[in-house]
C-alpha cells in the first residue's frame, strides 16, 4: 500500500515538473517574442520618423519652408529615435544653434497674441541668425536629406 501511494506520488511531482517546464518554455518563447516584436515596432517607428526627417531637410534645402521652422521640427523629430543615434548638437551644431534660438519664439496662433513691433522683433532676431549660420545650415540639411540610421 506504501508503495503504491509513493509510485502515485512521485507520478503526480512528475507531472507537474514536466507542467512546470512547459510553461517555462512558453514563458521563455513568449519573452523573446515580445522582444522582437518590440525591436520590429521600435524599427519600423525609426523609419518612419527618419522618412519624415529627410522629406523636411529636403524641402528646407529646396527652400520650400521657412528655415527655422525647419530645423523646430527636424529636432522634434529627432529627439524621439530610438535609441538616439547620436547627439544632435554635437552631429548638426548650426542646426542646433539655431533651434535654441527660435524654440521659445511664439509660433502659429501663440504668435497672434503678441504686437506687431514685438513680432517684428522676433522675425529680426530669427533672420539675423538664418543668415549667420545660413550656408552652415544648409550643409547639415544635405546630410540630413540622406541620412539613414
């Protein structure tokens, strides 16, 4: 009788041991496949927003948009690969200079809200740096238009 209820013991701590290990190997196959899911989707959000940067340093190149309104977005952008590539003031330094000038200057309906004299002194103050770092900008959106990751 002893030896029955131990046979029947040591069945059922097998077979839960062997339930144990499945569910193991689930959640090992399980983890790995959320990871790759998760570096596919990181991958593919890559793209699209490296797609998104070179269509506005293109359109900044071909003058299709006001320069620094450009550079604003091309930040935007940028700030959100993932993992960062590299630093964006250190890889476009004019790029960068010139978003840390205008990035508190009001945009859009922001904008309206100020007088006219002190829009005008915004719109000096961004001119007046397009123009100084103007040819050094325009050769970071060349290797910005290309850029791939």
């Amino acid at each position: 009788m002893m030896t029955g209820l131990f046979v029947l013991a040591s069945l059922v701590v097998l077979a839960l041991a062997i339930y144990a290990g499945r569910l193991l190997y689930q959640l090992r196959h399980q983890r790995l496949s959320q990871t790759a899911h998760i570096a596919r989707m990181k991958q593919q959000r890559n793209d699209t927003l490296l797609g998104h940067i070179r269509d506005l340093a293109k359109a900044g190149e071909q003058d299709m948009g006001v320069v620094s309104e450009v550079v604003i977005r091309i930040y935007q952008l940028w700030i959100h690969l993932q993992p960062a590539p590299h630093g964006f003031a250190e890889a476009y330094p004019a790029c960068f200079e010139l978003y840390e000038i205008v990035c508190d200057m009001p945009r859009g309906e922001q904008r309206q809200t100020y007088r006219k004299k002190e829009r005008m002194a915004f719109d000096l103050q961004r001119l007046k740096a397009e123009a100084r770092l103007g040819q050094r900008i325009e050769e970071e959106l060349l290797t910005l238009s290309q850029l791939t990751y």
